[in-house]
C-alpha cells in the first residue's frame, strides 16, 4: 500500500466559462489527519449551489519515463473519493474526503496527490450523471467517460444505477428523417422517413441504456434491498405501456403535449420521481432521433447506410434485430449494453426493444419543410398514424425498420415499448 508519511499535495480550482458559481481560493485548505491517511479537500463555494467535480492525480512517470502527474483511474477514486466531491452541494464551506488506502496497491512508497476540483454551474452540469434508482445515495456527477466507476459497461448501471448521459442539442440545426428509398423502404412506410429540418433548443439527459428489469424494479416498486444474484431476465430492457408509465389521458388531463412534463399521480414515472429526485420522462421523438444520431446523418449511428430491407450487415454491430436473434418475437430481446454503443455512449438505439417517446407523430410528408423548433407532435390523434410514436425497432423487425429517420407507432396502452429515460439538464441532488 502507499505509504502517506511524505504526504504533499497541489489543489488547482477550475471553472467552466459559463459558470456563475466560484470556489474562493485563498479559503482552499488541505490537510492528513492524524494518525490515518484520510485526506481532506476544504474549500469554500459562492455564487450559488453547484455540481463540484474532483479529479485525483498522484505521483508517476510518462512514457519517456519522465516524472509526471497521472491521473487516477475511477477504479481507484469510487470507493476512495467522498464527501462533497462529484455531487451538488449549497454555497458555503464544503470538504471532499480521499482514502488512499482504499484506492488500491502501489508500486512505490512516496504519496504525492494533486486534486482538481471544477465547479459546474447547475443548468451546465457535467457529462454524465448516475442516480440510484432506489433514491438513497446522492446522484453522482462525472466530467468523462474515464471518470465512470467501473466504466460505461459496467453491470450496476443495469441494475441499480442510472447512467445518463448529456446531449449537447441546444441550438444545433440537423434533418431528422430521411431521405425516401435510402433505406430501401418505399410505399406504405415512405412517409415515415420523411426529412424535415429541426432545432433543439435546450441540452438534455439521456440514459445510457433503455430501463431494465431490475432497474423497474427498485425505482418503480420500490424494492429496498440489493439484489446480490442477478439473472439474465433482470438485465433485459423492461416492456412497458405508455399509459402505465405517464398515466391514461382523461377529460380533465390528456399528458403530452397539452400538459407538458406533468404526468398521473399514479403513474410510474410519478413514483420514479418521487423517489430519485430527477424528473423522469420520454424523450420527444426529435430529442430521441437527434441522440441515436450523435452527429451522424446516415441510416444507422456507426455511421454507415442500411443496405437492403431485411438483412443488413452494416447493422449487425450494434442492432439486435431479426436476423440476428433469428426470431420474429419479443423472445429475441437481449441483455442490454451487448452491441457497440454511438459516439456519446448510448447502447441499443437501434434494434432489441421499441422505444417509446412523447410525442403523437405528425405527417411530414404534408407539413412542409419549415425548420421545426422543440417539436412536440400533434395534440390529438390523428388517423394518419394513430398511438404514440416508438423509434428504433426491435428484435423482431427486419433491418429496413431500424433507422435512425424511421417514425412508427403503437397504441399507448401496449405493453410493448421500452423506456428510453429523459431528465432535464439540471442538477439534482
């Protein structure tokens, strides 16, 4: 283990260019307590509550074999890094705590440490956010990819934990839909892809994967203990309705668009919120498509074009669908998190389960090419294409329905879609 009797240490303060909160420097104050090797990051935060990240270095050599400062892994800092460090914390005095001997083995005895800590402003939190489903621990926040506990695949954001990850969309101008017959697709579902120029106007968070089984399970049931053995069936996307998850529309409510986030007091969603702090909801149609895309305009986010209408080897990487799970039924759903994820870390955007989003779909093919801000779809149904939307396809569609453009539907009372999870870009404790 790594000796703490040479203990020095360097704390460097950072701040996005956008964020009103601020660490008072001259207040910053790091210290080993006596007798143990608990590390304590003092510091003072003003101009409001915000997300404070740290980041731990210590002491190495680089690939010269020249001394330099090397980042710990988040093998090594999630169960050694805490107090107020990664989470949302009131203005005031704070402290972030760090365990050396909890970070694992050494191959040296000289414990040097060098901590950054970077204040986020609430409504520009950091990339990813993990919330504990069963809402007992605080949410985390972590500035990479890197810094995830375990990494992006790791089981507990199957399981316990929420993996959300911020969608950069504000002010972008991009084409959802396609163009007709890229995909092979013509006649009954050509309208369905029909391209039309949209603009997102706020960042939001998308989960990583679609909800599980045993994620379902703590957030929405309320299951309080931990599930030690895990079968397969708990780590497959969990199907749902519409209305079980928003509530059913009635004279005096009708949900989405016409009352906005708000949903049931007895829907899942309600008690999901309830219990995290975060409120959870679907994507809009636009919100879901332009996070399958991460900055791809082709049929498929690996960035190449289906080819064919049934089988297409180009999605073979990273869809679950027909031809691949070789069954034409939901039987062929699989764990989730097995194919290769899109650029911003999203697993199963194409293929395994239907996902569900807010809107009603509105017909394109006869709405003009207008550039469509925050669409939110139609306020009633429509005989267009009645039900709500669902993008993506599934383990039992053919290839030509896994498009990024492709718009389908289903009727909200269905238990037949899976809940790819929306959060507002907003901290929450």
């Amino acid at each position: 283990m790594k000796a703490t009797s040479a203990f020095t240490s360097i704390v460097l303060f950072a701040a996005q260019a956008f964020a009103v909160p601020t660490v008072d420097q001259s207040s910053v104050s790091v210290a080993q307590d006596g007798g143990s090797d608990r590390i304590r990051v003092k510091y003072s935060l003003s101009g409001g509550g915000a997300v404070v990240t740290v980041k731990v270095y210590t002491n190495g050599v680089d690939l010269a074999g020249d001394p330099a400062w090397l980042p710990l892994g988040a093998d090594r800092t999630a169960n050694s890094l805490g107090g107020d460090a990664n989470v949302l914390v009131d203005e005031g005095s704070r402290e972030a705590t760090f365990r050396p001997e909890k970070a694992g083995p050494w191959p040296d005895a000289k414990a040097d440490y060098r901590f950054v800590v970077t204040a986020w402003a609430t409504n520009a939190p950091p990339d990813w956010m993990v919330v504990d489903a069963m809402g007992v621990e605080r949410t985390k926040y972590y500035a990479s990819e890197g810094d995830i506990p375990g990494g992006l695949t790791n089981v507990a954001y199957k399981t316990r934990y929420i993996l959300m990850r911020h969608i950069p969309a504000a002010g972008e101008e991009w084409v959802s839909g396609e163009p007709n017959f890229a995909t092979g697709i013509r006649g009954y579902y050509a309208g369905r892809t029909c391209p039309v120029p949209v603009v997102l106007s706020a960042d939001f968070y998308c989960s990583a994967y679609a909800m599980t089984v045993l994620q379902r399970e703590y957030a929405v049931e309320g299951r309080s203990e931990v599930k030690t053995t895990v079968p397969e069936g708990d780590l497959l996307p969990a199907t749902v309705s519409y209305d079980q998850m928003r509530g059913v529309s009635t004279a005096n409510w009708s949900g989405w668009p016409n009352y906005g986030y708000a949903v049931s007091s007895d829907s899942e969603f309600a008690a999901m919120r309830e219990r995290t702090g975060v409120e959870f909801d679907f994507l809009t149609s636009a919100q879901w498509e332009f996070a399958c895309r991460a900055g791809t305009t082709t049929s498929l986010n690996n960035g190449r074009n289906l080819k064919g209408g049934d089988r297409s080897a180009t999605a073979d990487d990273i869809a679950w669908y027909r031809y691949n799970t070789n069954t034409s039924s939901r039987a062929g759903r699989q764990i989730v998190g097995l194919k290769l994820p899109n650029a911003w870390g999203l697993y199963d955007m194409h293929g395994n389960a239907l996902e569900w989003t807010l809107d009603r779909i509105t017909d394109y093919s006869v709405s003009g090419s207008a550039v469509q801000v925050d669409p939110v779809g139609e306020s009633v149904e429509s005989a267009y294409m009645p039900g709500r939307c669902v993008r993506g396809g599934s383990a039992e569609d053919a290839a030509a329905l896994l498009s990024s453009g492709m718009r389908h539907s289903i009727a909200p009372s269905t238990a037949n879609g899976a809940a790819r999870l929306f959060a507002p870009c907003e901290a929450v404790r």
